[in-house]
C-alpha cells in the first residue's frame, strides 16, 4: 500500500539528503553567474523567467510528493521540478516529447531525415542581430520541409 501526500511548502519536514559528488551543470553555472550576467546585460522577460525557474528547479520552496510505503515504513521525497525547456533536467523531458510528436509526423519507410539548411554569409550577421529575421528564416525552412 503507497499512501501520497502532496505538500506545497517543506519547510517543516527535514529529512537526509544524500551526499553527491560535486559536479559542473547548466544550473550550476547559471547560478554563479545570472546576476552578474543581469547587471551586464539586457535580458527579455521570458529569458529571465525561464532562468528564475530553472534555478528554482526541484528546490524545497516549490514543493513536493512524499510518498510513505508502509510495507517498508520508508518515505520518498520527489521535489516538483521547474519544466522549464532550458533545465538540463526537465529539459530532457521537453526534447523527448517533441521527438515523439514529430516521429508521427515523419512519413514511413524514409530512412534518412536530417536536413541542413544554410545561410549566405553576407547575410548571417544582419540575421544574427535581428531575433525577429531570425524567426522568419526558421518558419521558411519549416515550410520547406
């Protein structure tokens, strides 16, 4: 019998976290870095969002699912993650989904469905510079396909 309790604050609830070792990850890098990277730099609201959520990824703030199996008279903790498609971690959920609904889309019996579409060079920089060329040329190639 697995009894689920859903709790949005964990602030009570203590619990042993395991020891990992130390490792490099976008989370990582991004949380040394974001602020002195805001101060430096522009961001669009949706890019700040997108990192806010990341960093507040599986954190005890947004909550979790304790599960307590009372065969084992053990509790799992499973922190809610961001779903953010920048998390390294939720991220891969995202890529999945997406290579799933567009593997139904692919018609049968193709063997071979990698495309490279490319771009002059005298074009590149103005492209570059221009979020807005930017969307119009990957919706042309979409189209193309």
């Amino acid at each position: 019998m697995l009894t689920l309790v859903v709790l949005l604050k964990t602030q009570h609830l203590t619990y042993k976290k395991e020891k990992r070792k130390t490792f490099l990850s976008v989370k990582l890098i991004f949380k040394n870095h974001w602020n002195d990277y805001l101060k430096a730099h522009s961001v669009r609201t949706c890019e700040k969002e997108a990192v806010e959520s990341m960093l507040s990824c599986k954190d005890e703030k947004r909550g979790c699912f304790v599960c307590y199996c009372k065969k084992c008279n053990q509790f799992k903790i499973v922190s809610f993650g961001c779903n953010s498609r920048l998390c390294s971690s939720c991220g891969k959920r995202h890529t999945d989904r997406w290579a799933e609904m567009l593997a139904k889309k692919v018609r049968r019996g193709i063997i071979h469905r990698h495309l490279v579409f490319s771009l002059p060079v005298e074009l590149r920089g103005s492209i570059k510079q221009n979020r807005k060329l930017q969307k119009v040329i990957s919706d042309s190639a979409f189209k193309a396909i």
